[in-house]
C-alpha cells in the first residue's frame, strides 16, 4: 500500500515515512488511514477553527517560546518513560496507541516532548500538534486530536523562584467579571506537593499556574456572556498536585485539559534541578467546538469550501451549519470466537478499509444464545462523506471488504 505523494509506503517488513523505514514487529498496528493524516497539520492551517485557537493561545503567552512543527512520530522513551509513566501502565497498551514497533509510536500526547522543551533553554514554552489514540467512532471522538502543551519553570533558591512567581503575578490581570470559577481545591495528602519542594514556595507557584489557566481561557471566551470554569482534582505520573479543568457547556461540564507542578525527577532529567515548574496539556478540538459551535469532530478535516471559507485568521465566529449530504447505513452481524472481544480493534479495523467514510459504529443487538452460551452481536454502521454524495454500490463494497476484513481478523462466523 503507498498514498499519492505522501512519501508512505507500506512494505512486507517496514513502513516508510519519507527517508525512515520502521521495521515491522508484533506491535505494529498503525494504518494507512491513520498516517495519510500526518501531512494535513490542522493546528498550522491559518483558517481552520484548530489553527485559529492554536494562534490565539500562542498570543496570549507572548512570553512563552513556540514549538509547533516537531513530527509526532516519537519512541515510546518519549511518551511513556520520560514521563515517568510505569512499565504497566494501561496507557501503553496496543489497543489504546498506534505502534510502528515496540519502541515506536505516534505521540498520544504532546507532553512526549516536555524534555526537548527544557532542552532548548526556554523557561517557558509552548508545544502543539497532532496526538493520536486509538478510540471508539462518534461526533466527539477522533483518533487524531490536537493538543497545547504549555511549560513554565523558575530557577534559583527559593527566595529567587518566589520572588519571579510574584513578579508575573502582580503584571497579570484580574478575572473579569463574566467567568466564574470554581475551584475548592487545595494541596493535601490525596494530591500532595512533592518532598523536594517547599510550601513557601509552592503556595504561589500554584497559584502562578491556575492564574495563567484561567486567563488563557478568559481571554479565548472574552465575548462569552457567563462562562463557569471548574478546576477538580486529577492524577499524572509526571505531576503533583495534579488537576483538570472543566467548562460548563450545554448543561454538561466538559473536561478541557490537564495540569500540574511538575515533577521534580522530570526536571532533574533536564538538567533543571534548581528550578520548580508547571506543565498543562490541553485539547484543542474541544475548545474549538464550544467557541465555534462545531457540532462534530469530523468537520475540523472536511476540505469542502463551505466549511473553510466561514472562518478567518485572527478571529472566532459561530460555525453556519450546511446540509449535510445523506448516509449509507448497513449492519453486520456475527457470532463471537472464544477469545476476548475489544470494541476498539473492531472500530479501527472498519476504520483501516473505510477511512473517514465511516461516520459512526453502534451495537444495536447483544444476544447471547441460551442453549449455546455462544455471544451475537449486531453492529450498525453509519457511512457518510462530509465532501460528496456516496453510492450504494459503493458502500456495499466496501460493506463486503468490512465483513471479509473482520471475518479473517478475529475469526468471528458472520450471520446474515
Ligand atoms: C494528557 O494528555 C496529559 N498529557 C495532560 C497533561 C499535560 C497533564 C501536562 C499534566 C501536565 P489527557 O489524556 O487527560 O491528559 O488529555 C488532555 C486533554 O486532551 C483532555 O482534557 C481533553 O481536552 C483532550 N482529549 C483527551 N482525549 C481526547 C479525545 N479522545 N478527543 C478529543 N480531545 C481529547
Ligand atoms: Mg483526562
């Protein structure tokens, strides 16, 4: 297999990007569909809701260095045990990444590139790019999302780290009066500072990162009539205290990143331990179909002129729905193998031979055979193009390729 012009072939023994073969192994589960979305860049496209936001952040810490071209192909050294996440952990899990082998992957996370962001000298950068995860198929779940990682360190003794903490504090600006925010949460033993660290100087380090939050979003959502942010509690191998920050949108709060002080094991492996540091990560999609009203994920990819010519550099404004073009939909039913049955695979396996035809996958039937004990399910897929009307001799094609493909790959017996 080999996309037009994208410089990736897939070989019996290695995938190709450009100049690099990755030697095949039992890791090895990337696919065409997903790698063709290497080369669209969306966060460094001026008029794509994802660039726009990406824009607008970078603006607003005018003082932080900016990393937004680094490729997301990454070793798992990087994703995982840089950030001290544990050999174990269910994070690393095939059915959860893309792998290109066992020391290969495309990045889940832009925290993969926390220590090249202490490499380069800058105490206070940000990274953005396109992170990947293997996941289910629905209006606000994509396998390639967009990520902002911010860092932010002070050097010194402690009296030196207080007194730049305080020094940006008294510059910013006060939370103006349309956001309310949330946030009951303090340093205690269930999410504790770290032992290396003071309190002295870890009362106005945190205090540093949920002011340079919350005004990040109060400057995304400035024309918002009433917007309530939430901070709660959370958990990253690679901060304490750690937490996540929610916006209450349509009756539902909607998680929007993750944060914390950084830990001090991190920044020793940058050479950096005499400083104390922040880190956040935060999903772009998400934000931009609260500021856009984008009502699904799949839209941030649409090349369809309709969609990109309604947003201009610089600027947010309310997203104009256009007709969608009709779907395609076909169910497949089968019996299950023995084996352990994961949605995932199953999703990104119809994912592998229709691509972004697929708008969504639903099981519509669960029946387990009471004589038997044998396990049935019916699965509906929901075919459409977000470009062009599809066919259904197109469609039952690629339906036939779905039920063959899946057939051979876990053995499932097809029903009718
Ligand atoms: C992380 O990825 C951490 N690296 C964040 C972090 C960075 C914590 C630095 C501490 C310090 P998490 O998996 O929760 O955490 O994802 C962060 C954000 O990415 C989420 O809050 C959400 O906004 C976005 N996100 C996660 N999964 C998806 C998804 N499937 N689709 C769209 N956005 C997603
Ligand atoms: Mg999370």
């Amino acid at each position: 297999y080999s996309t037009q012009n994208s410089g990736i072939e897939f070989k019996e023994n290695s995938i190709q990007v450009n100049d690099t073969a990755y030697h095949r192994d039992d890791w090895t589960n990337v696919t065409p569909t997903v790698l063709s979305k290497l080369e669209r860049k969306l966060h460094l496209q001026p008029r794509n809701p994802i660039g726009i936001i990406r824009q607008l952040i970078e603006d607003h810490f005018n003082d932080f260095a900016t990393f937004n071209n680094v490729s997301p192909i990454v070793t798992t050294q990087q994703n995982f045990d840089d950030l001290l996440i544990p050999k174990d952990h269910p994070s690393r899990t095939k059915s959860d990444n893309y792998y290109f082998n066992k020391d290969t992957v495309l990045r889940a996370h832009t925290s993969a590139h926390q220590l090249q962001g202490l490499a380069s000298g800058a105490n206070k950068f940000l990274i953005s790019g396109d992170v990947y995860r293997r996941d289910e198929i629905d209006s606000s779940h994509y396998p390639v999302f967009h990520q902002i990682e911010g860092l932010a360190y002070f050097g010194g003794q402690d009296e030196d780290q207080v007194a730049a903490i305080q020094a940006d504090l008294e510059k910013a600006k006060p939370i103006p009066a349309n956001i309310e925010i949330v946030d009951d949460t303090v340093i205690h033993a269930g999410n504790p500072k770290q032992d290396r660290h003071s309190q002295v100087v870890m009362t106005p380090l945190v205090a540093h990162l949920k002011h340079s939050i919350n005004s990040m979003i109060c400057h995304l959502f400035a024309d918002e009539p009433n917007l309530k942010v939430r901070w709660i509690e959370a958990y990253f191998p690679f901060t304490s205290p750690s937490y996540e920050v929610e916006i209450f949108y349509q009756g539902e709060w909607l998680e929007v990143l993750g944060c914390g002080v950084v830990q001090q094991t991190l920044l020793d492996k940058g050479n950096r331990h005499d400083a104390v540091g922040w880190a956040f990560g935060m999903g772009l999609e998400r934000l931009a179909m609260v500021l856009f009203g984008i009502p699904d994920i799949r839209l941030f990819w649409s090349q369809d002129n309709r969609f990109i010519d309604q947003f201009t550099p610089g600027q947010i404004n309310k997203f104009q729905a256009f007709s969608k073009y009709p779907p395609c939909i076909k169910d497949i039913s089968f019996w299950l193998p023995p084996t352990e049955w994961h949605d995932n695979n199953f999703c990104e396996s119809i994912r592998g031979v229709a691509g972004d035809l697929v708008e969504n996958v639903k099981v519509i039937d669960d029946f387990v055979h009471p004589k038997t004990n044998r396990r049935s399910l019916c699965y509906r897929i929901m075919y459409r193009s977000m470009d062009r009307n599809v066919t259904n001799d197109e469609i039952n094609e690629i339906q036939e390729k779905v039920r063959s493909t899946v057939e051979q790959e876990f053995g499932v017996e097809l029903r009718e």
